[in-house]
C-alpha cells in the first residue's frame, strides 16, 4: 500500500509544473494561518491575496500513507524531497493571489498562482528555462481588491475570493474515486485545514445554494459539500468537521457585521471576545497542521478526536450568534408581536441633534444592543447551566460583554451623568427638556421625562433595582448641577461586571449616598420646610390677618372688571401689607416670591375643565390643564379672580412644582371665594342693623313677617359658608398639614418610629402632592357632583347679598309708614333725620316705573313674599341635595365629609326640604 502512495506521489509531482519546485517549503501555511486570525492592521490586509484552491489541474502529494499505516522509513531521499516540492505546490496554488499593483513585472503569470517575493530557487533543482511559456490556454485572473469602510475598524475589507465551481475546467483536481484510500485521507486532511479556516478545499467546496455575495448567507454560514467518490468511512469522519467550517465562516462575519457603530459598546465588547475565541481556534488549526506536517500517524481520526470540545464551543457561540441576528432581523424577519413599537421621542432626539432617521444602514427593526445583549447571554446561560463548558464559555461571554455596560451604570451611579452614544443604557435622557423650564411646566417634564427608564433594554440583573438606579442618578445629577454635594471622588473600587458579589451591595450604596446628599440639600440648604409653611401662610391664608387688610385696602380695584384691574397696583399693595410690621408674614424670608395675578376663567370653570379632563373621580390623578382653550368669564371681577403666583428656585422647583403649585391656587381661589362670601354676607348684616328700612319696626306685620325670613335665610347663609370654611380650614387642610410635617421630621419616615428606611426625595415629593390632593378631596374640589352642587349654593348666596339694596329699596316703597312724609310714631326724630337725608340722596331709579303698574302696598308686599320664597326654596333645596350627596360620598369614599354633614345640617332644619332628597333631585 505504501509503494501505492509513493506511486501516486510521483505521479501528481510529474503533472505539475517544473516551477514549483522553487516554492518554499509546506511550514509556511502554519504561519499563514496565524497571519490570518490576528489582522492587526491594513497593511496585512493589503498584503493577503485571493486564493483559489483549484488553481492547479492535478493533485499535489502527500506525505500520508494509507490511514493508521505508518510510512516506511526506507524511502529514497529523492522521494522526499519530490514529496516536499510537490506539497510546497499545493500551497501555493491555493494561496490567494496578490492585488495587480503588487506583481513584480517579471513575476510569472497569474495561473501559475506563486509570490516571486517567497520563491526560493534551489541549486538541486534548477528553474527549466521555458516554464514561463507554458501557461495554460484558459486564463484565469482573480484579483483582489479593497471593499469600502465600514464603521466596523476590524472588519474584514478583501473582496470574497472566487468560487471553486468558477475555475476552468482544466484546473479541477483529479477525481476522487481515482484516488487510493491512502490519499484520499491525505487530501481530505488538507482541504480541511483550509475549510475550518473558512477557504474552500478541492474536494471540499461550498454548497450550490450558498452565495457568498448575499450577508444573510455569510451570517448563516456556509453549507460544505464533499465531491462525489469519497469512501464512505473517511465521509464520516468529514461530515462533522465541516459543521465547524459553517460555524466559524458564520462567526467571522457576525463579529463584522455586530461590530459596527450603531450595535453599540455591549456588542463591540461580546465581538471582541467573540474575536479573541476565534483566534486562539485558528491557533489551534495552525498546530494541528503541524501535526500533519511532520507526524507520521496524523489521521482523519485524531484530527477529529483533536476539534471535539472544539465543535462544541463554536456551536454554542454559533447558536448565540443566531439568537442575536434573528432579534436584529438580519436572518429572519421577526414577528409582529416581537417586534417593539417606535420611540418617537428618541427619533425626534435624534433628528434635533443631526442625526439621521434611522442610525447606520439598518431598517427600521429595533437594534438588539445593551441590556438586550446582556439579557439574551443571561437566559442562554441560565439555560445551559447543567453543561459545565457551556456555562465556562457564557460566563466568560457575559463578563467581557458587561465592562461597557458596567462602566455607564457606574458613571451614572457615583456620577449622575450619562456617557451613551449608542443609545443602550437602562437610563434614558431628554436632552431638549431643560430646568428652566420649570417656571411654566405643568407636568413636571424635568423630573418625570428629563430620566426615564427603557423598560424593554433593561438587563434581568437590574431588573429588580431599576427605580434604585434610576433616583440615583437622578439625584446626584440635581446635586451636582446645583453645587452642593462634591461627587468627583465618590466611586471607588466599583464592581465591573455583573458577576461580581458587591454588585448589589454597589446600588444600594450609591442609592443611599445619592438620596442623604439631595435630601441635605433640599432640607438643611434650601430650607424646604421653611418653604412650605410660607406657602401655608401666604395660600391657606393662615393666618389671615395681612389678607384682610390687604382686601380692605384693594377693595376698589377688586370690584372693577378683571380686564380692568390694575396688577401692579395690587402687587404694590401687597408689599406694602407683607412688610407691615408686627403682622407674621413681616419675618418671612421668603415673601420677595409672593407675586399678584389675574385668572380670567372662574373657579367652578377652572375645577370642572379639570375634573371632566383628568377623570379624578374615577381616582385617576388630578392635573391642570396645559393646552385647552380659554372661555373668560365675562362676569369676572377682580375679587373672583384674584391668585397668587409663587417662584420657587431649583432645585426645590422639584418639590414645588408648577404642579404642585397649580393645586394651591385651586384651593387659594376656593377659600378666597368662602371669605369673599362671607364678607358680603357680612356686608347684609350690617345694612340689616344699621338700616332704617330694617331697624324700623314697621306698622304692616306682613312686612316685620318678611323681614324675619330675609334674616333667617341671611343666618342660614352665613351659617352655611363659615361652617364650610371651618371645616376646609381646621379639620381638612390642618390636620393633613401636620401630618406632612411629621413626616418631614420624622428621621425614619415613620409616624410612629417604627425603623423604617429613610425617606427619598421621591417618596417626599409624592407626600407632598398627596396631601394637596387630599386637602382637594376633603375640600370637594375633585367631584364634578359636588362641584356642580356647591356652586348653585354659592351662586345663590352671591345673588341674595348683591341685591340687598335693591330689597332695600322695595322695603321702603311697601313700608306705608315710610312712604309719606309724616315720621312714624315709633321712629325717633334722630332716626327720622337720618332716613330722610338718606332718601333725599338716593338717585331715582328706572325700575320705579316698572312698579308703578302695583296698585297698592298689598302686590308690593306679595311680591316680596314670592322672591324670598323662591330664594328660600332654592337656597334649601340645593342645601339638602348637597348633605344627601355628602352623606353618599361620606360613605363611600372620604369619612371625613360626615362631620360637615352634621354641622350644614343646622343651615337647612325645620324647611321642607329636610330630610333624605330621592336620586333624581341628588342627581339634579
């Protein structure tokens, strides 16, 4: 069997070229192999040719004899030596050609695939003079070129070599089934050194259905075929080893095409270690063509027992290659249901910043990157935990993966910055949403939309600690834009992967120290306490001592037109009372922030728009409206719509917010409203006391009966608005405010010191917008019902004050002792004087006429029974409607509306209207 190699031996060495001879020896394709893992720098891309297999049109030989047959070691000296030649030949005939512009003049030609620059003549067998003439009759020329850059700095940029099946037909290898058994492991053995380096062999060339030019098919891998005549013995042995090929070709392109810019830092890092991997296995070739080389017992089978474990290695990082191309649609198109929708804001973000609609040359498929990455290894390990090399190999993955990632969580967590170009970091940033903003934002854009979290890029490891994430950087981002707290030097000997024990321990800590700086920052600082009892004061009206003063003095220019009203005159009315001395409002340090404004729309309008917008009765949050139309009222005074603004600086803008600040109008305007009722109420019992229509106890009892009910339903009145304002004031917002003060001193945030963890800025923002909307509930300023109830009530008794004159004036024309000019017997002459000189200035009034058509004092008096009785009836009809709707609303939502049940319950006694009201009049 040997002579039988031996003589095949020397029959492919007399069918090749005499030039061969001068090639250099078959070591050098182990050097080639590891030229071509490392690819340091574009000169050696420059300097790899395109290699074609094929070039040669017989069989080169082998060292190899028969398989598991030792060779003999008789063989001639000559022999080796043509063997040696002969195996040179083939290497460089498969051996990628130089680039045209590299080609000495004098080279040979193309088809004859040698490199003048690695020719080494040697003296025992000269160059035979005419070889250059002897160049096949079909030319075949592969060039290769340089392909375009790509953001990818390592990636590959020789064009793809010509494929086997395009070589004339005069270079085919000679078939298999001419081939003793011998060589036919011998050939194979060499094709694949080449095929598990990605190149195709002789007999061992790529399947028809691969096109190379086609990514998908390069991410795929490419499919080997063996040609026909192979025994079938050595078949099997093939067939596994090519599956490496497939996985190796397919890993080689996925490292280049996820390296690109736009993949982001977590898959450069993955194809960095993906890349290192496939290095150290191309080292691994390189040896055991070594072994070929220069071992006699070298055969298909040990070369097979040698690439097991690492069969398995690449198959697992082929399958994690696969995962990750179909989650980016570069192999299969993902379904509907998979793919996410568009981020219209971060598309937005970009297109602000130049950049382009999509990033890179990718579709509009979301880019699997970032925790997504991290996410996908996580569950693939998880999976393969019961297989010790696969969980070596993914842990090892995972840790070089996660560095990038580690390193944003890091900056953001000791740093409250955000280093992300590729958009992958769990914490997301609107960069056009400013603090500055903050001065006319209704929806706390700055806190709420500044840092937000990408719900679907979050790795599982965080899952669990992503609001913690999330309030630290946060936090330490206020601090640090506002100076407070130095963060430079906070980040020591951080954990940097995800595998690390103190990862954990690493949040929790950044966490704390995060929410300790800004909570010292806002509460020793800032004086956020002292703050908020300003608000109490100037808002809640506690005390209200100034105010009163303060609409004594702007009383004229509160009754004009709101158009009307001049703002900088009240705001210098308001200063004038603020820093008058000995009122509590002198000492407080921030009073400079208390400005003056008029709000057109009314304040029922203003609660309703909010109300039906939000749906807050279905417990939905109350927000004001940003964008809605304005409907002026055109009734407005400057007493009903009178607010104050109040400026606040940031960082506590975060915790009085325009939003926030919003709810203390709402509730300003609402016990403005009640105080200004009351005062006009006030207004009718001192005209009922002082007047001489009223004091005047008249000889028509009819007149003294109508007197009484106007007092009466005045008393009912004034009982109803002081017995709402009380309770507003001192069994609604005060308890609640001295619940949100204890929570502030409270160290642990515990009422009663139960050791819980400390308070975050978050948790105190949201304390405090809980006690404004519940002081918004308990005030009634949340239900559309109620609203709508309480404002026919308010309504009515705004309308039974404003025309107190004009009953006066009734009064006196019924009032037959008033009539004439006799004085009353039971008037005084000091009463009489008085009355008279009021008369004689009152100006005649055109509604005069209007009751001249009354015959007697009669009519007029019956008239006056009828407009107090419909006053009366509607003042007590809607005071029942408001109690059953309490009672309602007592029972099934807020307990504390009982306690006003009963104290409103006195204002509505002994009418007819007293008792339970059906559903119909509850709904009217």
């Amino acid at each position: 069997m040997s002579s039988r190699a031996s003589n095949y031996s020397e029959r492919r060495t007399n069918g090749t070229n005499d030039n061969d001879s001068n090639t250099r020896p078959r070591g050098a394709a182990a050097s080639s192999a590891s030229a071509h893992t490392a690819r340091p720098s574009q000169h050696q891309h420059d300097q790899r040719s395109t290699r074609s297999p094929q070039a040669s049109h017989t069989n080169p030989a082998h060292k190899r004899t028969a398989s598991g047959n030792p060779r003999p070691a008789s063989r001639s000296t000559e022999e080796r030596r043509t063997e040696r030649v002969t195996v040179t030949t083939k290497e460089k005939l498969i051996s990628r050609t130089r680039s045209p512009e590299r080609r000495s003049k004098d080279a040979p030609p193309p088809e004859k695939w040698k490199s003048k620059e690695t020719a080494k003549p040697r003296p025992p067998e000269p160059k035979p003079k005419d070889s250059k003439s002897e160049a096949p009759a079909t030319i075949w020329d592969p060039v290769a070129t340089l392909t375009p850059h790509t953001t990818a700095p390592l990636a590959i940029r020789i064009s793809i070599p010509p494929s086997a099946s395009e070589a004339p037909l005069s270079m085919q290898p000679q078939p298999l089934h001419e081939l003793s058994l011998e060589a036919q492991e011998a050939a194979i053995i060499e094709d694949l050194l080449f095929v598990l380096m990605g190149y195709e062999g002789q007999y061992i060339r790529y399947a028809y259905s691969y096109d190379p030019t086609e990514e998908r098919d390069r991410l795929s891998g490419p499919e080997f075929k063996i040609l026909p005549g192979l025994d079938s013995s050595l078949q099997n042995l093939t067939l596994p080893m090519l599956k490496i090929a497939t996985h190796y070709s397919a890993l080689e392109m996925f490292v280049d095409v996820q390296s690109r810019e736009e993949f982001g830092a977590v898959n450069h890092a993955l194809c960095a270690a993906i890349r290192k991997l496939l290095h150290d296995y191309l080292e691994m070739v390189a040896q055991l063509e070594a072994q070929f080389l220069t071992s006699d017992t070298f055969t298909l089978q040990l070369l097979n027992v040698h690439t097991l474990s690492t069969s398995k290695m690449m198959h697992q990082l082929y399958s994690l290659a696969h995962e990750f191309l179909k989650k980016n649609a570069l192999l299969d198109d993902e379904s509907e249901e998979d793919s996410e929708p568009e981020n219209y804001d971060d598309i937005i973000e970009n297109l602000k910043l130049g950049g382009d609609l999509v990033p890179g040359n990718m579709t509009g498929k979301k880019i699997c990157k970032g925790g997504i990455v991290i996410g996908l290894i996580t569950k693939r390990l998880d999976t393969m935990g019961g297989d010790p090399a696969a969980r070596s190999l993914l842990t090892s993955l995972l840790r070089d993966a996660s560095r990038p990632y580690m390193g944003m969580l890091n900056e953001w967590l000791h740093h409250g910055e955000i280093k992300d170009p590729h958009s992958e970091f769990l914490i997301k940033e609107q960069k056009s949403i400013r603090r500055d903003r903050l001065e006319e934002d209704y929806t706390d854009d700055y806190w709420e939309r500044r840092y937000t979290i990408r719900e679907h890029d979050i790795p599982p490891q965080l899952q669990g600690v992503k609001d913690k994430v999330l309030l630290a950087g946060k936090y330490l981002n206020v601090v640090r834009e506002c100076g407070g707290v130095d963060v430079s030097n906070v980040a020591q000997d951080v954990p940097e992967s995800f595998d690390d024990q103190r990862f954990l321990d690493n949040v929790n800590s950044a966490y704390a120290h995060a929410n300790e700086s800004l909570m010292k920052l806002l509460l020793t600082t800032h004086a956020l306490p002292a703050r908020l009892r300003s608000l109490k004061h100037y808002f809640f009206l506690d005390p209200s001592d100034y105010f009163t003063y303060f609409m004594e003095l702007s009383a004229s220019e509160l009754r004009k037109p709101v158009k009307s009203v001049n703002i900088v005159k009240l705001q210098s009315l308001l200063d004038l009372v603020l820093r008058q001395p000995g009122s509590i409002v002198s000492m407080d340090p921030f009073k400079e922030d208390v400005h003056i404004e008029m709000n057109e729309i009314g304040l029922i309008s203003m609660l309703q728009r909010v109300v039906n917008i939000t749906g807050i009765e279905q417990g939905e949050a109350l927000q004001p409206p940003t964008n809605q139309p304005i409907e002026s009222d055109k009734n407005a005074v400057g007493f009903t719509s009178l607010q104050l603004d109040y400026t606040v600086p940031f960082p506590v803008s975060l915790v009085i917010s325009r939003k926030t600040v919003w709810r203390y109008q709402a509730l300003f305007r609402y016990l403005l409203s009640l105080r200004y009722l009351e005062s006009q109420l006030s207004t009718t019992w001192q005209t009922h006391n002082t007047g001489v229509v009223w004091c005047h106890k008249s000889s028509a009892r009819r007149l003294e009966i109508w007197k009484r009910r106007v007092w009466t339903l005045r008393a009912r009145m004034v009982v109803f608005v002081q017995q709402l304002l009380y309770f507003c004031t001192l069994e609604v917002i005060e308890p609640n405010w001295q619940s949100l003060m204890s929570r502030l001193r409270a160290k642990d945030g515990s009422l009663d010191g139960s050791g819980k963890p400390d308070r975050t800025v978050d948790e105190l923002m949201q304390d405090h917008v809980d006690f404004l909307d519940t002081c918004l509930k308990g005030c009634m300023l949340t239900n559309g019902k109620l609203i709508r109830i309480h404002s026919k009530l308010m309504q009515t008794c705004t309308v039974f004050a404003a025309h107190m004159n004009w009953l006066s004036r009734e009064l006196e024309k019924s009032d037959p002792d008033l009539i004439g000019p006799i004085k009353p017997p039971n008037m005084t002459d000091k009463e009489w004087k008085r009355f008279q000189t009021v008369k004689s200035q009152k100006p005649s009034h055109g509604d005069a006429g209007a009751n001249s058509t009354l015959q007697d004092e009669e009519t007029r008096i019956n008239n006056l029974f009828d407009i107090i009785k419909n006053w009366e009836k509607n003042f007590s009809r809607h005071l029942q409607i408001l109690l059953d709707a309490l009672n309602h609303y007592a029972a099934t939502e807020t307990v504390v509306l009982l306690s006003l049940c009963a104290r409103l319950a006195t204002a509505n006694q002994g009418t007819e209207f007293a008792g339970p009201r059906s559903e119909e009049d509850v709904a009217a």
